[in-house]
C-alpha cells in the first residue's frame, strides 16, 4: 500500500502594523488651535484667541515658531477659525460678526504684516460670519454660514474683488472639485455640488443628503471626503456630479471636525480626542492608525508622512508609519466620576493595548490622591496586547482631583498623565440642576428656562469676552 505525503509549503509574510509615532509637542503663543494651513515650508495656525501663528517647517517633523501676529479687535484679538494662502498672502476668517476676515501679508514670516480684510461691499449681508475657505487659481471661495458662499476673485492676492455669490442654508467649508465646480458643505442641510459658471443657464447643481451635519470637505480626482462630526467621514465617487455615488461611511467613534489628505489613498481625521488615519482600499475605508492625545484636537494637516494635529493649545506633529518599538496607546487621558454617596466606589475601564512591535513594559501607575486607586494594569504586555485595567474612586470628604502617570518603554512617550476628577463642591455629572432661565441671544429667540425641557439633552453655548 503506497502513501502518498503531501507537503504544505506556508510562507510567513511579517506584517509590520503601522500607526502614529509623536515626534514633537509644542505650547505655541496663540491658544485654542482652530486650522492649518501648509504653504511651502511655512505652516500657519489661526487661534481663536490670541492671535495667528507661523511655523517654519523645512524640517517637516520639528515645526520651530517663527512669530506670531494679532489683529486688533476691540480689547482682544480677531479669532482666526480657518485659513488658506496664496502668493506669501494668508487669507483668514472668523466667526466674529463684524470684521470676520483678515489679510496677512506673510513674504518675511518673521515679522507677518496685517494688510486688510475682505470685501463684502454690495453683497447685502450685515454682520457675516466667515468659516471655511479654498484656492484655486485666482479663486477663492468663502463659507459664510447662513449667509451662503462668497467667491472672491484674487488676481491681486491682496485686493480680493468680490465677484459672486451663492445662497445656502448653513455653509461651514467648500472645496473647489476644480476651476469650475466646488463642493459646499452645508452643515446639517448636507453638501452641495455645484458648476460656479457656465454659458447656458441653468448650472449644475446636486444636493446630497448626509448622515451627519458636515463641517469640513476635502477633493481629490473624482473622490470627496467629508468629515460629518458625530457621523464620521464619508467617501463619494463625484465624477459625474449628477449622479454622485456614497462610497462608504466610517464612524470614527469621536467627533469628526477636520481632515486632511495625504499619501494618495489616506485621510487625517480630527477626531476630537484623538487622530485617527483612514485609508481608501478601493471597496472600503479601513482604519490604519490612531493615537489618542488627550488634548482635544481641532484641525488637522498632512504631508507625505507627517501628520500635524492642532489641539485646544498645543500643536503635536506625528509620523505614520511602521512602529518597530512598544507603542502605547490608551482610551481616555481624562476619567471623570460620577456623584457618589460618601464611601461608595465607581471603577472605570481604561483600555491599554500595544501596537507596536516590541514588548510593552510598565512600572506600577503612580496617583497622587489617595481617592483613586489602580487595578489589573499590566506589568507587561506582548506586541498586539490588548488590556482592560481599572481606576476606582471611593468618595471620601475630601474634594478630588489628581493625575495618574503611566511610565512604560514607550519611546515616543515614556510617561503619560491622565487626568483624573471624582467628586467636589459645584456641578457634576449626577447633581441635580436648579432651575434658572436666560434670554436666547443666538439661534432663536425668548428666554430659554431648564425646567421646560425636562427629559431631553440640552447643550448649551455660554461666550464671556475675553
């Protein structure tokens, strides 16, 4: 009897994971990090306080502050929320009503000169607010929320002429699809695609629908991207702008603000607490990496591998690419409890994972106040590891408030601190509110009183100047 012996040939291809690596951190003078924009070696920043920032970045990975200029408005400077550049001109908007705009003229970024604001001269618009804008050519296009889009012309980059407008019900970005269409994101009403000019009326004009409100749009080929906040990021096939085709949705579990396109097939995302990278593989967007910051991310800009995460006040540069070390990330840098009796304990669930390469080692996770304690963290952890610790609160009389640092052969970021809140005297998840009424100065009118809205989720805006 013969037996036949069947040899399986298996070939073990190493498969290096990739994600974010921090290279560097900077607390730059402008605060609460709205935009960026790259122009060359010069990366600007707008904040909506404390005026616009301007970074040399001839070395893409180490950003080094060149100035920083404020534009005068009343005792404060004019917010700055997004910003697009042409010819060492830096155009840049805000939603301040009034004088929403700035010009910039940036030629020597080390002393950035303030040369005007745009133009809305016989447009019949009081008080506009300015959001998101985009270049191409001698164009350049402006949301303007309920005020529609404005389209400036800037063969002179320094004289906008205001030559057309567009009527929508609430234009947060656009982008130019090409010399002659743009795509509008118009919040909650969805996006726009539109012809801007053509010589026999009517132009075209598409609406789609969206599953979430859309706050920022990016357009490359025949793809559009689109960050919808709560919604994620969406993928639409617009070459024929007729007939657009949703490609795929991704729930990027935060809250999708800003995105930026880089490495042919790959979008940033500013996902509030964190920067997630995405990756069209032609039949689905796949996540690729992520890093939580911990800072409240807002904005977002890509170049080649380098990533530039614009936060509430810091401005963190990462790379993408394969992580040969331990890489620790972790689910939350601030954990907050909620209303306890005195004595009684609530435990978090903080999720540590390793996506490196290279064994994760920890020393014991030190806490400052003797409220909080540390369970089930890991000594060590393989390369692909995933750990569900814990933080437990115990109420005492004390008011609680302190910092867990993690340490760990991480080498991009050996320690990292988590905040960390329990209970105290003021307004905390589980107190009941008292009631109050005030007068709707936005969005409405009357007076809004709390006990009219009983069972619902209510969010509210306050503003105090500053």
């Amino acid at each position: 009897m013969k037996k036949t012996i069947i040899i399986l040939l298996v070939v073990f291809t190493a498969v290096f994971p990739k994600n974010l690596s921090l290279e560097s951190r900077f607390n730059s003078p402008a605060r609460e990090l709205m935009d960026v924009e790259l122009f060359g070696d010069i990366m600007m920043i707008p904040g909506n306080l404390d005026g616009y920032d301007f970074f040399d970045i001839s070395d893409p990975a180490n950003p080094v502050h060149i100035s920083n200029i404020e534009i005068p408005m009343g005792n404060r400077a004019l917010s700055g929320f997004w910003v697009k550049a042409k010819e060492n001109v830096a155009y840049f908007s805000s939603r301040t009503r009034g004088n929403g705009s700035a010009i910039v003229n940036f030629s020597n970024p080390s002393n950035p000169v303030h040369i005007g604001s745009l133009s809305l001269d016989g447009a019949n618009v009081n008080n506009p607010s300015l959001e998101g804008m985009d270049i191409f050519g001698d164009l350049l296009a402006v949301a303007a929320h309920e005020d529609g889009l404005f389209m400036f012309d800037i063969e002179d980059p320094e004289n906008p002429d205001l030559n057309y407008m567009f009527e929508c019900g609430n234009a947060w970005d656009v982008a130019f699809i090409d010399s002659n269409h743009i795509a509008i994101g118009n919040g909650e009403y969805g996006l726009i695609l539109l012809e801007i000019s053509c010589p026999i009326d009517p132009c075209i004009q598409t609406t789609i629908e969206t599953e979430g409100a859309v706050k920022d749009v990016e357009s490359q080929d025949s793809l559009l991207y689109v960050a919808e906040g709560s919604a994620g990021v969406a993928l639409y096939n617009i070459s024929d702008l007729e007939n657009p085709i949703h490609l795929d949705q991704y729930d990027t579990e935060g809250f999708a603000n800003k995105i930026a396109l880089f490495g042919g097939n790959k979008v940033a995302v500013s996902d509030w607490e964190d920067v997630k990278v995405l990756e069209w593989t032609g039949t689905e967007l796949e996540l690729v990496g992520y890093k939580k910051t911990g800072k409240r991310t807002m904005a977002i800009a890509a170049r080649d591998s380098v990533i530039y995460s614009a936060e509430w006040q810091h401005l963190q540069t990462f790379t993408f690419g394969e992580i040969n070390d331990a890489d620790l990330d972790i689910s939350s840098w601030d954990i907050a409890f909620p209303a306890l009796e005195m004595g009684q304990s609530d435990t978090f669930g903080l999720l540590i994972e390793n996506n490196g390469q290279y064994p994760l080692g920890f020393t014991n996770p030190f806490l400052n106040h003797s409220d909080f304690q540390a369970a089930n963290f890991p000594e060590y952890m393989d390369m692909g590891e995933t750990v569900l610790a814990e933080v437990i609160y115990t109420r005492s009389n004390q008011n609680a408030s302190g910092v867990m640092q993690i340490s760990s052969n991480d080498p991009d970021e050996p320690e990292i601190a988590i905040q960390l809140v329990g209970n105290y005297e003021g307004g905390i998840v589980g107190i009941e509110a008292p009631d109050f009424s005030l007068p709707i100065v936005t969005n409405g009118t009357g007076t809004f009183t709390l006990s009219d809205h009983t069972g619902q989720i209510v969010v509210i805006a306050f503003f105090a100047p500053g």
